[in-house]
C-alpha cells in the first residue's frame, strides 16, 4: 500500500485527530498525559466498545440497529432480576453473563424475524423493536432500581489488573476487562475479515441483488447479524450493570447516539459495505477520550453531547466528501484508460 | 472444475407471456460446446426474456428445457448454476466493496461450503481465474475502482471459475472501446477452446460476423432465422432483425419549409466531453442524433438543455442568444428535455389521467393564492385528451384504466402541455414494445407536423430512419458524418457508428 492510500484511510485521519485533541488538552492540563487518565478512557471505553463492535457489524451490512441500548440494558437488568427471583449462585459471574447473553440473542431474534422475515427497514424495525422491549420490561420485568445486585458482578466491578498508587497519591487502577475486551474485538475482526458469513456481511453492504446471485442467502445472513448483535449487546449491558454497580433499567436509553457516532468516524460507511474493526477501536477510543476530558478544556458537560453530535455529522460529512472525490477519480482513470 | 465434456443444450418450443403481452412465441434454439452463438434481435425482441427462460430466472409457459441429457419444464436459478449454465448481465453483479480477487473467488467458497478464507487461498484462486482466459488485472483492487472492461473480464473468470459449461452475455459490447472488444474476443475464443458453449447476444453485426459460429434472430418473439454464421450475410442478418416491412415504413412528416431555423447550435463545446458541434433545426424538424454509448451524445442532449456545463459555443432559440449552462433559460426559451426512461416510468399509474397531464409544470395552472382551479384544470386535460387522441371516457379515471398505448400518450401530452418549441428526447423508445414504441414515434410525427422541432437521441437505428429528417453521428465527441434525408439507410449507419 502506497503513502497516498494510507494518508487517505479514515484510519490515519483519525489516528492524527487523536494525536492533535491529545496535544492541545495535554498543553492545558498536564493530568491529561498520565497513566490514570489513560485507564480511565479505557475503562469507559469497555461497553461501548463492545456495542460498537455489534453496531459495526449491522452498518457494514447496509442497515443500522438503534434497539442495542435497550436490548443490553433489558438483558443486564433481566438477567440480574432473574439471579434473585431463583437464587441462582450469588457469587458465580458466568451464570449473569450467559443469561444476559442468551436474553440478547433472543432479542435480537426478534429484530432478525422483523429485518430478514418481515423485509420491514432496519431502521423502522429496531425503532420499533426498542419501544416493545423497553414496554415489556418496565411492565413486566421491573422499573425499580436494583442497587444490590448479586456478588459476583458485584466483586467483578474492582477486580483490577493493575492496581498502584502514583506519585500523586491516587489509585491507577486498570480493570481486568481489557483482556477480554480486547479477546472479543480480535474475534470479531477475524469473523468479518476469515470467515465466509464475515465476508457476506460486506457484500450484503456491497448489494443485495449480486450477493444473492453470488448464492448467499440475504435471510439467513441478516437473521445472523441480529442475533448476533443482540448478544453482543447483551454482554455489554451485563459489563455495564457489573462496572456501575447497580441495575438501573432507565440507564443506557440514549447512548445510541455516541456509539453510532464512533462506529461512523471510525470509517463504516453508513451506506454499508465499508467499515473496519480497527476504525471502530479508534472512533470509540477518541469519543470517550474527548467526553472524559473536554472538562479539562473548561468545557461544560453539558456540550458533550452536542460535541458528539457535531463529531457525527462532521464523520458523515468527510465520507460523502470522500465518496465524491472517489468517483472523481474513478471518471478520470476511466477516461484515461480508454485514450 | 471446467469441464472439456461437450455439452448439448437446448430449447424447445418455448412460449412466454407476461399479462397480455405474448414475449416468445414456439422459440426453439440449441447451442452445442465449443461453439459461440449469436443471439440477435432488436430490442423488444425477446432477448432477454429467452436468456431469462435459459438461466433459471423466468419459468417459460410452455416448452421444454433440456441439458445434456436432462429434460426440465423450466430450471431454478440455483438448478442452472448446478448444471453449469452462467450469466453475465449488463452489470455484471459485482460487489464494488470487494476486490477484484474475492469477487472471483468468494463464490467458489460458497459452492465449496467452506466457512473460513483467507487471503492468500483467494490470491491464488482468482489468479488462477485470470490465467485460465489469460487476462492480467490487478486482483487486488476493489471493485469500485476498476474499468468496466475489466469489470466484465472479471466476471467472465468468475463464471469460468464455476465450471461454466454454458455462459450467456448479454450485450457485452455496450459499453466497450474496441481496443477491450478485441481483448473480450480472445477471451471468448480462449473458454471457447475449453469448450465452453457461449450464446453471445447483441444487435451489432460487424461484432456478431467476427466471433460467432451460429446464429439464431429473433423478431417479436420468433425466431425469424437460425443457421451457421458463414451462411448469412449482412443483409440478410439485417433484414432478418428489422424485418423488410419495418425498413421501408418511414413515416417521416413533410417538412414545410427548412429555411425558418427554430435552433441554431454553434461550435458548442464541453472538453474534453464533446467539441466544435453546430447544427440548426427548422421548425417541424426531427433531427436524430446517434453514436455509441460514451460518444458524448447524452450530455449534448443534456448541454443544449444547460442541464451539462459546457465550455464555449453558442445556442440561439428564434434568432435569440440563449445564456449558457441554465436550464432556467433553456425551459423559459421554450426548450424540453425528457430523459430516458422517462416515458416507461413518468406516471403517477394510481392518479387520474388528469392529474398526471398537469403535473410537469404545474405552477403554470397557479391562480391567486397559490390554488388551482378546477376549471382550468379540466379545459387543459380536454385539449389534450382531443389532441393526442387519447381514448378515455372520463379523464378522472385513473391511468392504469387506459392501454399500454394510450398510457404513452398521457406521458408525451403531460411534456408536450409546455408547449415546447424544440423537444429533445434522449431515448424515448428504450425498453419500449414494438407496438407501443410504433405509439410513441406517431405522436412525434404528428407533434412535429404541427409545427414543433425535436431533437431525437437514442441508439435505436431503425427507429431514427422511420422518424428523422436528419441524422447526425457522434463520434469520439465530434459530429463524425451527417445523413440527409436521401442517404439514411441502415447498413450505412452502422457502419458510421461502429
């Protein structure tokens, strides 16, 4: 791959943008470049890395979910409902995991019967689906805070990996989640780039009509991407639930809008068919990056989410500049080809 | 994977109808391996609802399929594949995300039911691809960033790849230089080699008498003759695709008088797009423009209209200076532009007739207040319906009440109620029937006796010969030869196209 190639990857402009935001912070307060902060933005970083994971996969394959918040707080505040109501082992973190994982999957059905059954829109579908479940479980599985949730998720909040004091005095504290965070981002790398469902993915972004010709089936392939989203999604609302320590089923509503945000700064193309697991790694890194420390500039909380509303129209709006240089390109080269 | 296995497929008496419309009527047609054969036909014709029928796609009403030995009443796309039969189609189904490599080589995963890939597997079985009909690409490119001649290639080597035994391609030479038809051709000679049976449809016959063995024309859905290649000439492969009756109909209006110029074009130029083309059209003129696909015809169509940036030249509209580049100035100077497929798919079908008269332009029927009066409305679609004979009891029903005819008649009065001086239509009888299109050149005709200009673009050659005073050919962006009246014939324009 020549210069040219890499400089105009969405990678690279994002790599710089990371490197210059780090800059101007750190020139104004130096607490920017330490080991704590850095473990913060990671540890902020786990969940929404992991729906961002699952949101990558839906973009690439020319849809969108916006149920996955609902789906990974609905599995999360499930699951530990259910540890209580049978008393399963208080102190076991497998059992929460999987339950949760499991409810996601199911819900995800759901989103797959509607999206590949239906033919309903993505976007229309998950809109839809993400009333229904909130609905159910406000009404049927419980609208109370749970603030004692069972031990082992508990427990699991501060089992660290590293753990040091600094010169300063504070706690450095780096979560043992960063492991297997970093297990499942790999996997999903090698399942979109190794195997043959990862490769439907992209060509169902790349088009219906010839992945069907191709001999893929867009219905099976779809019901796939749903399920697997909504377990990915479940994972991360149990993680979510363990990491603040409390169940709460109105948390999570709402963060659809930075974790689509990373995904699409992270170079997927929201027209699908283009989009990198290493890119989505970058958008979340510097999503959460900017929302832990645009204090430190002397900005108010309050901006951040208009910061990264503003991030998310300014990602879009790079990918259509992009696209139509690309096809300028493209008639150039074409033009040439044929003198 | 490719079978030398001579294979034997045929059809027999097939018989297709889509509603009303009868496509193929009793078509029998057999293509052996080692042999390319040329399916030729107009458009209309039943081309490619014969392919369609072939490859699984459209079950036939009637008839037998048989391959090899095999007998079936109709095929399954997934059955057609299984046996070895491949289609390329016009746009080739590739994913344009994808590189060159995985286009070629995801599909033999997917009929290997592997789970996993990887690079290097792809690399090698793509290349392999490619040094089977010995062409070069870079493979690993995406798609989206590749010639469409090489696109075509690599479709050509994905179907190879799949063990084709029988490859359709379905005018492959569109949109091709004749530097990538001659790379195309030795493809097609190399898998032909292998004994690959190829059907090879097109309606250029300099390109059909060059690579193919056999030949079978449609007309109207029949076939009008079958045979080996080297026992038709030009002529008779002509007259078989048009039919003599067509040719000799002209139904061109007499002009009046060629002296009152209604459209002058002078030196237009956009580079390196199109350069230097001066024409004039007289009031009740048709003027046909033709040339091949990329020849600068359709942003000429376009840049008279201001719809197409151009550099320098001059239009005049009535003697009047027309500013450049502003469809504005081109509509208020009384010049309309319908584009392709305009006239296929130009109408609200669930909306009465009247309201799809009024609606281009429909601010012109605005009274105080922005409303629209009722009234008016219904004078307006009762000259039109009197005018263009369209046959209707009540203009408030809705369009899908009247037939395929008069809907195009509803679609031509619905521009023409802009009451245009000079119309252009770029490609009004594309993917049209022979009876509607028949439909669509009459109201030409009897618009350009009333007095008003057209400028006609299409490729269709017959069909300019029936309607146009004149002809010019676009070439490489440059007027390459104008036909007057006198010397329009068909083998001639052909060959100055080609």
């Amino acid at each position: 791959m020549n210069i040219r190639k890499l400089l105009r990857r969405n990678e690279t402009v994002l790599i710089f943008a990371i490197i210059i935001f780090s800059l101007v912070i750190g020139s104004k307060s130096p607490e920017f470049f330490t080991t704590a902060n850095l473990f913060d933005i990671l540890r902020s970083s786990f969940v929404q890395l992991l729906f961002a994971l699952g949101v990558l996969i839906v973009i690439i394959s020319g849809g969108i979910d916006v149920s996955f918040p609902i789906v990974g707080i609905f599995a999360g505040y499930t699951a530990v409902v259910m540890m209580r109501k049978f008393q399963l082992n208080e102190e076991s973190l497998l059992i929460p995991i999987t339950l949760a994982i499991i409810i996601g999957a199911i819900l995800g059905g759901f989103n797959a019967i509607a999206i590949a059954g239906f033919g309903i829109p993505t976007l229309i579908a998950t809109l839809g689906t993400a009333g229904i479940f909130r609905g159910l479980m406000l009404s049927f599985i419980g609208a109370s805070f749970i603030s004692d949730i069972p031990v082992g998720l508990d427990n699991f909040s501060t089992a660290d990996l590293i753990k040091f004091e600094s010169d300063a005095g504070t706690l450095v504290r780096l979560h043992v989640l960063v492991i297997p965070v970093a297990v499942i981002t790999i996997a999903v790398s090698l399942l979109l780039n190794r195997t043959i469902f990862g490769r439907s993915v992209y060509a169902l972004g790349g088009g219906i009509e010839p992945t069907r010709r191709l001999g893929i089936s867009i219905k099976r392939t779809q019901a796939k991407i749903y399920m697997l989203v909504g377990g990915l999604s479940g994972l991360a609302g149990i993680l979510y639930v363990s990491l603040q320590r409390k169940a709460n089923p109105y948390d999570l509503a709402g963060s659809e809008l930075d974790v689509i945000a990373a995904v699409v700064l992270g170079g997927a193309s929201i027209m699908g068919g283009y989009g990198t697991v290493f890119g989505t790694v970058l958008g979340v890194l510097f999503i959460n990056m900017m929302k832990n420390n645009l204090v430190l500039l002397g900005v108010s909380s309050s901006w951040q989410r208009a910061a990264v509303g503003v991030l998310l129209v300014l990602g879009i709006t790079i990918q259509a500049i992009g696209e139509n240089r690309k096809s300028k390109r493209q008639k150039t080269a074409a033009n040439k080809e044929k003198e | 994977m490719v079978s030398t296995k001579t294979l034997n497929y045929s059809v027999e008496n097939i018989v297709k109808s889509f509603g009303g419309a009868k496509a193929l009527s009793s078509v029998s047609m057999s293509v052996s391996g080692g042999e390319v054969h040329c399916l030729a036909g107009e458009n209309g014709s039943g081309k490619s609802t014969l392919i369609k029928i072939m490859s699984g796609v459209h079950a036939p009403d009637s008839g037998i399929i048989r391959l090899v030995e095999k007998e079936f009443s109709s095929l399954s796309p997934r059955q057609a594949v299984q046996e070895g039969v491949q289609v390329i189609f016009q746009d080739f189904s590739l994913l344009p995300n994808l590189t060159a490599a995985e286009n070629i080589a995801l599909p033999t995963y997917i009929y290997e039911n592997s789970r996993y890939i990887n690079k290097k597997s792809t690399m090698k079985i793509a290349q392999e691809a490619l040094d089977l009909i010995g062409v070069d690409i870079d493979i690993t490119l995406p798609v989206s960033e590749i010639s469409i001649a090489s696109k075509q290639l690599i479709a050509i080597a994905r179907a190879t790849n799949l063990g084709v035994k029988m490859l359709f391609m379905d005018e492959p030479t569109t949109a091709l230089t004749r530097k990538e038809i001659n790379r195309l051709f030795t493809v097609i000679n190399q898998i032909r080699a292998r004994g690959v049976a190829t059907v090879f449809v097109s309606h250029k016959i300099d390109e059909i008498q060059e690579i193919c063995n056999t030949i079978t024309v449609l007309r109207n859905g029949s076939v009008v003759a079958d045979g080996l290649m080297k026992d038709f000439s030009t002529k008779q492969i002509s007259e078989a695709m048009t039919g003599q009756d067509v040719l000799t109909t002209r139904i061109t209006p007499e002009l009046k008088s060629i002296k009152q110029k209604v459209v002058q074009v002078s030196n237009l130029s956009a580079i390196p797009t199109f350069s230097n083309i001066s024409f004039s059209i007289a009031a009740g003129e048709i003027l046909g423009v033709t040339g091949l696909l990329g020849s600068g015809r359709t942003e000429l169509a376009e840049a008279i209209f201001g719809k197409y940036q151009v550099d320098s030249g001059e239009i005049s509209v009535d003697g009047l200076k027309l500013p450049l580049n502003s469809s504005k100035a081109a509509l208020a100077a009384g010049i309309g532009y319908v584009p392709p497929d305009r006239l296929t798919q130009g109408l609200f079908l669930e909306q009465s007739i009247l309201r799809n008269l009024i609606a281009v332009g429909i601010d012109r029927y605005k009274k105080g207040w922005g409303l629209l009066p009722r009234k008016n409305l219904a004078q307006v679609g009762d000259r039109w319906i009197s005018d263009l004979k369209i046959k209707t009891k009540n203009p408030a029903n809705p369009v899908t009440s009247l037939s395929g005819g008069n809907q195009q008649r509803v679609v031509l009065a619905k521009w023409f109620a802009t009451n245009p001086h000079l119309m252009i239509l770029n490609g009004p009888t594309v993917g049209v029937d022979v009876g509607s299109k028949r439909e669509i050149l009459e109201i030409i005709r009897d618009r350009a006796q009333s007095g008003m200009s057209f400028l006609l673009v299409s490729d269709d050659i017959p069909e300019l010969i029936q309607i146009c005073h004149r002809v010019i050919v676009i070439k490489n962006g440059k007027i390459s030869k104008e036909f007057s009246e006198s010397e329009l014939n068909e083998s001639d324009l052909y060959k100055e196209l080609n």
